[in-house]
C-alpha cells in the first residue's frame, strides 16, 4: 500500500522519499569502479603478447590455474567472463537510468551542456554514448569469450582477432572502454571527494591531468596489444585454428628426438 501511495504522489505516507535512487547511485559507483579496475588489470593481462608468444601462453595458462589442473581448466576463465558479464549487465542497466529517455529530454540537456559550456557536463555527454556503445560492443566480446574460453592463447586469439574479423570490433570497443573508463573514474573521484584535500579546485584540476594520461596510456597499451594479435592473425591466417605450442614443449619434444613424450 505504502509503494502504490508513493508511486502516486512520489513520497511515502510519513511525507519521506524513498531511498531506492541513492541506493541505486551506490550500485552504479561500485560497479564501475571495479569494471574500470579490471579493464586496467585485462589490458596488462592481454598486452602480455607485446613481451612474446611464450609470456601470453603462460598468462592464459595461470588464469586456467594450470598449477592445479594438469593443462589448465578454461571453464575457469568461462565463470571469470559470467561474473564480469552480470557486473557488466547491471553496471549498465543503473547506467541506463540517466540517458534521456525521449528527443525532448536529449534537447534540454543539450542546450543546458552548451550554455553552460562546462567541461564536466560535456564529459557526460562522452560516457552516455560510449557507455551506449559498450551494450553491444561489449556484450558481443564478453559473450564469445565466455563460450569459447579454451580458444584464448597466442595462435587462438590472433586467429579471432584477424581471421574471424574481430579487429574491427576491437577498435571501436577500445576506444569506448578507454574513454568510458578513465572519465568514470575521475567523476567517481569528483563525485564521492575521494581526493579532494585542502583545495578541491586544485585537485580537480590534478585529476583531470591524470584522467588525460592515463587514457593516452590506455589507448597506446591497447593499440600496440591489437596490432601484435593483428599481425601474427595475419601470418598465421592460412593455419588458422591451429594452437600455440610453447617453445618449452618444442624443445622438450626435440631432445626426444621427435618422439611425443
Ligand atoms: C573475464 C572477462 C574477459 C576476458 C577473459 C577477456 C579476454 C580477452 C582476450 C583474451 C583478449 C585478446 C583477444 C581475443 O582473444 O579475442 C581480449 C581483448 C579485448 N577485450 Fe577482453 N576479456 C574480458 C572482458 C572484457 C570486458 C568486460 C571488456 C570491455 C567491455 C573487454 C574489452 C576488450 C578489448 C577492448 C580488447 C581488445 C584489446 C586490444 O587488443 O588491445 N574485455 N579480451
């Protein structure tokens, strides 16, 4: 009874507003910050081919916890991409709450953004459409990882992002996740005072240096990670689908005189 008297008149019986919208703020802080977290720790991950094909097979076999499954168990790496994904789902179903709802609502906030000319208003406009973008760009990535964890690896991964057409993909969800990261965290920080000292105007304008550097960061890293697994794709094309051997077992097959041990 309490709900519908609200749902009518927007406030509760004892003349209170419900709590729900804070609450619903909270959730949407929480999981972006530990979405933009594991997006900095995933691009350090998947950026390991950048050092050698040996160092990208190890880190896929760490994150199968090879040290306990003999080989490694990818559906481990599945399970990661389910949790990711739910977080991912509901990050963005509390992000959905604050996109204009119909061309009217779009008009006045435009105009009320170029009226103000504030940078932080226009920053909104950055997150609303790379997060708007991530729906699917994101959703396509998460979805194909979590279904096929065991084809994760130098070869495997090369051959998704160049003979199964992936890159193009990859470029436009980079771009997105490095901006929609990166602004998040700084209006996160912004948001909540996190480091706001003895002159928050001064720390803003801190902030807002390391929010451009990383970003750059961000986008060079993964830049440089997506042209390697594009050029060893593109060598590897006319034996796509076969795996990585790691030159350990190379050599260890070579002192067996190519026999399999
Ligand atoms: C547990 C979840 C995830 C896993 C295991 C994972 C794994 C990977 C792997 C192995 C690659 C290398 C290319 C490939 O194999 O296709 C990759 C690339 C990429 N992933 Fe993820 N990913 C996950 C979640 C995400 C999320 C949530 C996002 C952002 C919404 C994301 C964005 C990207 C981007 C932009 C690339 C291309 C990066 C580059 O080449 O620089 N990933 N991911």
């Amino acid at each position: 009874m309490s709900d519908l008297i609200e749902g009518y008149l927007g406030k509760t019986v004892e003349g209170k507003k419900s709590r729900v919208p804070a609450k619903l703020d909270y959730i949407q802080s929480a999981t972006g910050l530990f979405l933009a977290l594991f997006m900095w720790g995933h691009m350090f991950m998947v950026s390991s081919i950048l050092v050698s094909k040996d160092f990208m097979y190890s880190v896929t076999k760490f994150f199968e916890a090879s040290f306990i499954f003999d080989g490694g168990n990818p559906l481990l790496v599945s399970i990661l991409a389910l949790v990711i994904f739910i977080i991912f789902i509901v990050h963005a179903a509390m992000g959905m709450r604050k996109l204009p709802g119909n061309f009217k609502q779009y008009q006045v906030m435009k105009a009320h953004a170029d009226n103000m000319g504030h940078e932080d208003t226009k920053l909104w406009f950055i997150q609303a459409f790379t997060g708007f973008a991530m729906f699917f760009l994101g959703s396509v990535h998460i979805y194909i990882i979590m279904t096929h964890s065991d084809a994760i690896g130098p070869y495997a991964s090369s051959d998704r992002v160049w003979s199964e057409w992936m890159w193009p993909l990859y470029i436009l969800l980079l771009l997105a996740v490095e901006f929609h990261g990166t602004i998040g965290l700084y209006r996160l920080a912004v948001k909540w005072g996190w480091f706001d000292g003895k002159d928050p105007k001064a720390s803003r304008k801190r902030l807002k240096t390391y929010k451009k550097a990383l970003t750059y960061f961000f986008l060079i890293l993964g830049f440089a990670t997506l042209a390697a697994y594009m050029k060893i794709g593109m060598e590897h094309a006319d034996k796509a689908g076969e795996r990585y051997v790691p030159s350990a077992k190379v050599m260890e097959y070579k002192i067996n005189n190519g026999r399999v041990a």
